[in-house]
C-alpha cells in the first residue's frame, strides 16, 4: 500500500511514456479539482484518498503494460529459438498464450513458419460422413446439447437397418471416413459395439471406421465387466480403424468435476489412450477450451498430450475445438464464459504447432470457428481443415451455424486464396 508521499519515488520507477505521462497527470489534477470542490476534503491525506482509487487503477494498469511489454520484447527471441530447435516450456507457452497486442501476428507466423517446415503447402481434408448412433446418454455434460433422455421426444437411437442405410449412403457419397461417436446409451453394453462397428464394416469394409472415444471404451467395458484393454481390442477385431481422441475436454480434473463430471478423470482418459496406442490404434488428440479453463489448465493440457505423443507415438493429429456456448447449460447457468475470442482462438491453434513439436498435423475445425477464422487459422499454424462432415449434430445442436457440410470445392478456394493447395486425405494422413 502506497502512501501519498510515495508518489514521488512510484512516478520515475513507471517510466511512463509521454502521453501516459500526460493522461497520468491529467486525472491528477482532475481528482484534485474535484475534491476540492466539494467542500469536504481538505488536506493531503483526504485529497490522496480521493485520488487513490484512480491512481491505483492507473498504476494496475501501467503495471501489467509493462510487464507485457517487456514480455513481448522476449517473444521474438523465443520463437527464433523455437524454430532452431528449443522446446517451449509450459510456462513459455502460458506466455504466447497471453500475448495481446500486434505480436500476436508474430507468434502466428512463426507457427505458420513451423507448419511450412513439417507439411509443406497442403492443406489437407478428409471426406468423411458422421454417423451418431443415439442421443440418449446417461451424463449430464455441462457443455453438451446433443443429450437426451428417455422420454424426451426427439430421442434417437438408431437399429441395424438404418444404421446400414446410412453406411450405403456414405458410400454412395465416396467417403474415406465414418466418424461414430454417441450418448451412452444406458442399456449399451460392449456388444452394442462391437455390433455398430461390426454393421458398419460389414456394410462397407473399404470404408475407415474412426469411431468412439476413451470414455465409450470405458462404458462399454464397465458394463460388460471386461478390462478396457479387452474392450478395446475387440472393438479393432469388429473393425474399428481408429479411436477418437474426443472426451478429453480439458485435461485437468478440477475443471473437469465443474464441466462434466460423470467422465472419466484425467489419469483414465490417459490410460485408455495409451492402451489404444499400444494395441496400434492410432488416437486423435483434442482440447475443448474456452469455457472455464484458463491458460494454465490449456498448457497443462498440452503439456500431457506432447508426453503421452514422446511415449507412444500414436496420435495422428492435435484439434483445438473451441467452446461453442450458446445452447450448453454452463452457459446458460452463467458458470461459463461466451466461448473463446478470436485472439484466444488463432494463439490457441499457434502455441499448438509451437509447443506440439512431436505432432504433425494442427487440424482447424471449420466447424467450431466458421470459415473466414478456420482461413486465417491455417496462416497460424494449422495445416488441415478436418473432415468434410456429412451430418454433422454436436455442434449444430450447441448452436453453431453451417455446420453440416463442407464442399471439397469451397476448401479449395479457402487453402488458393493463401496460396495453398488442397489435398484430400486418409484418416491416417496418406495423401488420396
Ligand atoms: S458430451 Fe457425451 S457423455 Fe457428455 S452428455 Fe454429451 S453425449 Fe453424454
């Protein structure tokens, strides 16, 4: 706490610049004309009480400038030593992740220099067409309006009949790619899917299956009473091709009991990963952020991810999905922010390329940040614009819009218009 005799010795330690200075001295003179005016201040230490509140306000907000400023002077150097092979620490990653101001755009196109170096000029999607099996789901996960429960009226589970019309129309639809993930259903047991999976391959064998997530591994073996490991490689023997990486959220339990707490912990999400892996299924990795986490919770993320990806090896591609709020019960109840900002969405995508270093692939999910953002995020660091996404729900249902379809035609005009070319696919990255 300051006193007013300390003005002296606080202003030369600001070294504020002149027109700080000016404003500084401005509301001085104001407050000091206003206490004076009313008749009921007098003398030094009245009047410095009338001035304090502002004065602090100014002496906060000078305070943390310069400590960005000074921050942003070690940006340059940090990113330079990032390209000649530093590994960013998390707390390095915490710092680009705060960055405000125009080294944002330094911070983008050192990412953007990193994605040139791994993949070249591709900008990379694959065809692929969803396929959610039922709404109906026993959690309650605070960011989710794709749930339902029994009794509901647009509840939905699919049989075996249409989910088999909808593989045929994939087919007809020259898909590469089913992604599958559902509710969990509260009758669904491992044989639930082993059998999707099995439907599906049989129906189109040539098709990849990119199906289910870490804690649909795990529901299915609870409740089964069989180990995730088991679980797991029975769902590759149906014909699963690969898991997804979704369930993930934030990778950080405190967060995680506020945001979904009837999901699997940390240390679960983590091992079932690491199970798939070992079996040789390839995962993806994925970040839900912008909701009530913070970026040191999105540096511990990825911290956990990078580690996991120097032990097995096994993931194909890091998606940021940013928090679509608008429908989501943890919005509407006022615990979550509206979604990321634009800022937060282009560093998220540049610290990834940055700190993921053992990753190839950044996907920009044009889904989650609209077109003309996933455009510029591919000059931060992204590399890949995800799946064309026939029948598209999840994010549509939390209130994103356009979120059905993406014509190989427009992405093209998005990847030429910075100079890029468009190249189509596997799930496991061969170029198609
Ligand atoms: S995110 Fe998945 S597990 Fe959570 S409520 Fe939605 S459908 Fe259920």
């Amino acid at each position: 706490m300051h006193s007013a005799g300390d003005f002296p010795q606080i202003l030369p330690s600001l070294r504020l610049p002149c027109h700080r200075e000016t404003t500084f001295f401005a509301v001085l003179i104001t407050s000091l004309k206003n206490a004076a005016s009313t008749g009921i201040l007098s003398g030094k230490e009245c009047i410095f009480k009338h001035c304090k509140e502002k004065l602090q306000l100014m002496v906060s907000g000078i305070s943390s400038q310069k400590l960005r400023t000074e921050n942003n002077l070690k940006i340059p150097r940090l990113l330079d030593d990032v390209l000649n092979g530093h590994r960013l620490t998390e707390a390095e990653a915490l710092t680009l992740l705060n960055t405000k101001g125009r080294e944002i755009w330094t911070i983008a196109a050192a990412a953007d220099v990193m994605r040139e170096q791994k993949n070249g000029d591709p900008v990379t999607f694959v065809r692929n067409q969803n396929l959610n099996i039922t709404n109906n789901c026993i959690n309650t996960c605070g960011f989710c309006s794709f749930t339902r429960k029994s009794g509901d009226k647009d509840l939905f589970c699919l049989d075996e009949i249409t989910i088999k019309e909808k593989v045929a129309e994939a087919k007809a639809r020259e898909v590469t790619e089913i992604c599958s993930v559902s509710g969990l259903h509260p009758e669904f047991t491992a044989q639930s899917y082993i059998d999707f999976l099995t439907w599906i391959h049989e129906t189109a064998p040539e098709i990849h299956i990119h199906a289910n997530n870490p804690m649909e591994v795990f529901y299915g073996a609870k409740n089964s009473n069989i180990s995730s490991l088991e679980m797991l490689r029975r769902m590759k023997d149906a014909g699963l091709g690969s898991l997804c990486g979704t369930a993930a959220e934030i990778l950080v339990d405190d967060i995680r009991k506020i945001i979904c707490p009837g999901k699997i912990d940390t240390e679960t999400w983590e091992r079932i990963i690491r199970e798939a892996h070992s079996l040789d299924i390839r995962t993806t990795a994925t970040i839900m952020y912008g909701h009530i986490d913070s970026p040191e919770d999105q540096t511990s993320h990825l911290r956990l991810i990078r580690d996991i990806q120097d032990d097995t090896g096994g993931f194909t591609e890091f998606v940021p999905l940013s928090f679509i709020h608008y429908n989501t019960p943890i919005y509407l109840d006022g615990t979550a922010q509206p979604g990321a900002t634009g800022r937060e969405d282009l560093l998220m995508i540049a610290v990834s390329r940055l700190f993921l270093d053992n990753i190839d692939n950044i996907q920009v999910s044009w889904v989650k940040y609209g077109l003309k953002l996933a455009q510029l995020a591919l000059m931060a660091g992204g590399n890949d614009l995800g799946g064309t996404m026939f029948e598209e729900s999840i994010s549509r249902e939390a209130g994103a819009e356009n979120t059905e379809y993406l014509d190989p035609s427009e992405m093209k005009r998005m990847a030429e218009d910075i100079g890029r070319r468009l190249q189509e696919r596997t799930t496991l990255y061969e170029f198609i």
